[in-house]
C-alpha cells in the first residue's frame, strides 16, 4: 500500500496559481488541487479527499494567501466525485461552485459513510474488499461530510478572485454527469479536473467516449500552455493531445468488439491482454471503460453504479494478483 506522502508546500504555476499535486500514481484519490490568490480574495478548485489532507493543503497554502484574506472564500468542484469534495466541509461559510447537472447527481455518489464500510466491513479476501483497503485503506471517512455546492450553473459561469478570472465551462457529461473546466486565459491555464489523467489510466463513469475526448478538444480550443489534470503530473497540449489519441484507439477497440457481440467483461480482458498502454497504472479501469462504453451503445440511460462498476475493476485485478 502506498503511504500518505503528501507535499509540503505548494507549487508555483503561474502568477496568482499554486498548485497542491500529491503526485501519486498506481492508486485512487490523490486528486490535484489548484489555489487562486489576488488581492484580498482566495479561490482553491477541487478539495482533498479527507480531513487529514485537507488540513494538510490548508498548512500549505496559509504562506501564499493574501495577508488580508480571511482565506479561501470560494471552492470549485470540477465535479462531485468524493476525492474532488469530500474537503468542502473544511471551508465553512466559503461558496462552493458546480454544476447544476453534478449536483443533481451528487445522490449517486457513494457517501463517506459508505466509502468507510468498503473499506473496514467488506470481507478483505474477496476482490472488492481488498481492492478498496488496497487503494482507500489509506483515507480517514470516519467524521467526514459531503458538503453540496451552494451555486450552480449549466453551461458557462464568470468568476473573478481579485484581479484574475476565471471562466466555468461545463463539460459534461463525460467522466461524470456535471463536469466543468476551470480557464484562467490571462493565466493561459486550464485547470481540466478528471477529464484529464496523467500516467495512470484514465477513469469515466459516465462517458460515452467521444463525450471525453470533445472535453479533451475543448481544452486544446482555449490555447493553454498549461493543463492541469485531475491527478498526477502537469501537462501541456501535446500530452491532452495524446490522451486524446488514446480515447479514440480505445473506443474503436470497444466498438470493434461490442460489434462482434463480445459481452463486456470479455471484451476488456481481451483489450487488456493485447498490452494496450502496457506503461500506464491501474488498466483494471479498462474494464470500466468498457463496461460504461457497452452502456451508450447497448441504449442504456440509467445512472452509472459507481461502486457495481469499480467492483468489476476489482475482481479483474484481484484475479491478476493471484497469478
């Protein structure tokens, strides 16, 4: 199991933007946190996953806050996963932005109270039981809250924090049902949320594919030199291009299969075992990518099952394990 090494300080992005990146790869939940600082007035995009990392961010970032901030004033949630939010709760009276679609979504997600019985009452020798203590062993629910935002929005939605603006661009759904990207265009940045993984494996609940790769297009038609993705290392157009390039050979690799009437679970064993992006962690998501892609073209509307779908990840990773 990885152990909790988070970073001490913040780092530097651009002027009036620092970023909080527990770069971790090969796991869930370490997601990249972006503050936004000018003149009194303090914004931070996406929060930690737990009280203990959010209080280590807030650590981080009292030396960059304004000396007459009271602190962080607004929160963004590029969606409503819980390793995006569940350290709302840490800010309180702050105004905490999203989707109006993410919001109405938010009752699907599973609840810190549920994240906790995965991770200490499900039977630790069955696959999802040790798929959630191996990669959410390591977070504290116990306690936690999973705040709402107080605004929402469809489409586009202004901000300013002092002197710098921000525009809210709503993009899905594609990982999720409400994702929104975060452009500072005198920043040249785009702060992408998990529409955008940098070397793991992507993840999308939602989808269909071609949904994430018109975000990822999205991104590239702002001009950013720098992207900013959900989790793991900064990333510049070329490599929002190359993920692109992977969601496309992905998505004609499902296709290709669904045509030929490969049930789903057959399919992604299949695409997994032709090394399909060998280099990058966590391929179990290629079963859940498969299995949300086989949703859109089979005509299925319902709502994704968030832990049924990692379940499926996870018994095709205890399986590998075992030899």
């Amino acid at each position: 199991m990885i152990g909790m090494n988070l970073p001490d300080g913040l780092t530097p992005v651009a002027e009036g933007l620092h970023l909080w990146a527990p770069a971790h790869t090969g796991t869930w939940g370490f997601a990249n946190c972006l503050l936004i600082t000018s003149g009194e007035r303090a914004a931070l995009v996406d929060t930690p996953y737990d009280r203990p990392m959010t209080e280590a961010l807030i650590a981080a970032a009292r030396p960059v806050l304004p000396a007459r901030a009271a602190g962080v004033g607004t929160i963004v949630n590029t969606h409503v996963n819980g390793d995006h939010t569940f350290g709302n709760a840490c800010f309180p009276g702050a105004e905490i932005i999203a989707t109006k679609a993410g919001a109405e979504h938010l009752c699907h997600e599973p609840s810190p109270q549920q994240m906790h019985f995965l991770t200490t009452q499900t039977p630790a020798d069955q696959p999802l039981g040790w798929y959630a203590r191996e990669h959410f062993g390591r977070y504290s629910y116990e306690g936690a809250e999973a705040v709402p935002p107080t605004v929402t929005f469809s489409g586009r939605h202004d901000l300013l924090v002092g002197d710098i603006e921000a525009e809210l661009i709503e993009v899905g759904p594609a990982h999720s049902a409400g994702d929104l990207i975060v452009h500072l265009p005198a920043q040249r940045v785009v702060c992408a949320g998990d529409v955008l993984f940098a070397d793991d494996h992507p993840l999308h609940w939602n989808g269909p594919l071609a949904r994430v790769t018109a975000a990822c297009e999205t991104i590239l038609a702002l001009d950013p030199e720098i992207v900013v993705p959900g989790h793991g290392p900064v990333m510049d157009p070329q490599d929002v291009r190359d993920q692109i390039a992977y969601l496309r050979q992905l998505e004609a690799l499902i296709h290709t299969r669904h045509a030929a009437g490969v049930p789903a679970g057959e399919a992604a064993a299949d695409i997994l075992d032709t090394g399909f992006y060998g280099h990058l962690g966590l391929p179990e998501r290629i079963v859940i990518l498969t299995a949300t892609e086989y949703r859109h073209l089979e005509g299925d509307t319902a709502d994704p099952d968030l832990v049924a779908l990692a379940a499926r990840a996870a018994d095709w990773a205890f399986r590998r394990r075992e030899g």
